[in-house]
C-alpha cells in the first residue's frame, strides 16, 4: 500500500499536462462511481440522475466560491457543495424509499431534465448556456491554481494540474478508505442484504425504507464532492457536460469495472474516461477513427470510444458479470494456486517419535 501511494505521487514529476488531466478526471469519475457503485451494485437501487448530483456539487462550489455570489473560502464552498448534493438526495430520498427498480430509474431520470432546465435558465447562478468560470481551490493560502505564488518542486514547476493531482489524490484516497469501511460495517450488510431480499432483510431487523433513503443520500454526497473536483479539473462548467450521457457513462463504469466493488468502480471509471481522451489525441494514428474537426465521414473519437466501451459492457454481461475486478481476482486466485509449494518432508529422515504406552490395571480376583 505505501508503494502504491508512493507511486501515484510520482506523475506530476514526469507527465505532461496532458497526462495529469487524464489522471484528474478520471479520479473524479471514481468518486461519483464508487457513489454510484454503493447506491447500485450494493443497495440495489438503479439511478439514471446522477449527472443531476454531479452538477449539483460543480455549481455549487462555483458558485459559494465566485462573484456574482456568496465569495465564501473555497474549502467552506466546497463542503457546502457536497452537503448541497446530500441536501438534494435527501430531498429525492422518500422517492427513492418508496419505488424500486425501473420505476425508481425513470424518476431519477427525471431530474437530469429538470437539472438541465435550471441550469439553462438560471443565469445568475449558473451563467445560462455559457457557464461560468471556476475559482480556484486554496487552502491555508496555498493556490491549487496556475496563479500565485509560484511553486517549484524538486525543479518541476508546479502548475495547476500539479497541484490539483494531490487534491484529487486526497480526495480519491478518502472516499476509497470511507467506502470501503462501509462496505465492510453494519451499514453495508444491511445494504447487501436490502438487494438480495428486502423481505429477509426486513426479517432481520433492517429498516428497509431508512436504509435505502440513506443509500441515496451517501451516493448523491459522492457525486457532489467527484462535481467539485470536475469542475476545479476543467475550470469552467457548461451545462451541456451535465447530461443523460453522463448518466449512462457513470452506469458503464461500474458495470464494466464491477458491481457493489469499490476497486471495480475505481477501474471502470479510468477506463470509460481516458479511453475517449487517448483516442482524440491519437485519433490521427487509428484505423477508421476521424481526427477532431476532420469532415471525411468517419467515426470521431468520441462516438468510436463510446462504441467501444459499449462493446466492454455486452462482453462483461455474457462472459463476465462480477467485470474487471471479478477478472483480477479470478487471475490472482489462478496464479496463486500454480506456485510451487514448499516440499513436504520425507517421514524416513524425521527424528522417530516417542510411542505412546497404554498402561492396563490388572484386576485381581
């Protein structure tokens, strides 16, 4: 694990931005999935708005954090956000206690539309159509920005994707280590236990309706705080990257990486977002790819990788269902058991062990 920290904190020393901004959203992408891998994988519920909350937590910050409005610190904006995105699914959460299924998809479906429409429409807070511009993230004084004071690190200039990789990092390495110990608590077999029958879980003492309320909420605080980091990643936020589509690309994610899996989510998420960035950049080198802004009729790199990833899903769902995580672990357990053992050793070299002697008492006439 300390190799692992140690590692993921060497690429802003040898990566262009480039590379850093591939690595930033797609830590971003893995919080709102591993929210949206405990609202589905392991409660059981299906949700179609997450785009909803995801926006939520972006315009949020921008707006607690900028001018025109509250300028409050960004570290302040930005919890505020995540409790604004909780504040959300708590309001949605006596919905999401009540309809199970394709009834509760189609009502959380509802919200992308109605997010859309506010954020079209309500130009002081979001900017309308355009969007709004982000302020940086400081804390302590210290800018996760490109501006003031200038920063330079074992002579590597730190720029914002620099120092924004630690924020991300931070952020990534607590929403694992929170998941995961509510994955491994009362709250997630009470969770787990709510998808395979509600009716068992009701037998068993679990408050079925508190429990998957609480469920929507957990997920939709994930989402803000994965919006928050999105929007500092991108530095302007415009309605239209909040659509359906995203929805359906968070659902991809933890189908391909694995259901109820918070490193499968951690994996789906990686590979439904840098595959689209990698294409574009080397769309000019890839068979029947078009690079961006080519007219020739062929499949841009956007559309392509969704083809792709669209393929992944149809492969997980026939050949692999528990997806890339399920895949690493079969491998691992594979490899495992094809080590060598340690030779046992020859009984006839072993030291002769003592006999034990049965003692019988004689019994006298």
């Amino acid at each position: 694990m300390v190799c692992l920290a140690v590692a993921l904190c060497l690429p802003p020393f040898y990566l262009d931005a480039f590379w850093l901004r591939i690595g930033l959203f797609a830590m971003a992408a893995a919080i709102g999935a591993v929210g949206l891998a405990l609202l589905t994988g392991t409660a059981g519920q299906l949700s179609l708005g997450h785009a909803f909350f995801l926006a939520t937590g972006a315009y949020g910050y921008t707006w607690l954090a900028g001018e025109p409005g509250p300028g409050l610190p960004p570290a302040l904006a930005a919890l505020l956000a995540v409790l604004l995105a909780g504040a959300a699914g708590g309001l949605f959460s006596p919905v999401a206690g009540r309809v199970k299924g394709i009834y509760l998809g189609i009502a959380t479906l509802a919200l992308v539309f109605l997010g859309h429409h506010v954020l079209l429409t309500a130009d002081s807070v979001t900017g309308g159509f355009n969007g709004r511009s982000v302020p940086p993230f400081t804390l302590g004084g210290f800018t996760f920005g490109a501006g003031d004071p200038e920063l330079t690190v074992l002579g590597v200039p730190f720029g914002a994707e620099e120092r924004l990789w630690f924020l991300g990092l931070a952020l990534f390495a607590f929403t694992w280590f929170t998941a995961r110990g509510l994955l491994r608590g009362r709250p997630g077999r009470a969770l787990a236990a709510l998808r395979d029958s509600e009716t068992a879980a009701a037998v068993m003492g679990v408050d079925v309706a508190r429990h998957r309320s609480a469920a929507f909420v957990v997920s939709s605080m994930y989402a803000g705080l994965a919006g928050v980091l999105l929007a500092l990643s991108f530095r302007r936020v415009v309605p239209d990257y909040f659509s359906l589509v995203l929805s359906v690309d968070y659902l991809a994610m933890i189908v391909i990486g694995g259901l109820g899996s918070v490193a499968g989510a951690t994996a789906g998420a990686v590979f439904v977002t840098a595959l689209p960035l990698l294409m574009t950049r080397y769309a000019d080198q890839l068979p029947l790819v078009a690079a961006p802004g080519s007219a020739d009729g062929s499949v841009g790199p956007t559309e392509a990788a969704r083809y792709l990833y669209g393929a992944a899903i149809v492969l997980v769902l026939l050949y692999a269902p528990d997806g890339l995580h399920g895949l690493a672990r079969r491998a691992r357990d594979r490899i495992r058991r094809r080590r060598p053992r340690a030779p046992a050793t020859d009984p006839a070299l072993s030291p002769p062990q003592p006999a034990a002697t049965a003692r019988s008492k004689e019994h006298t006439p």
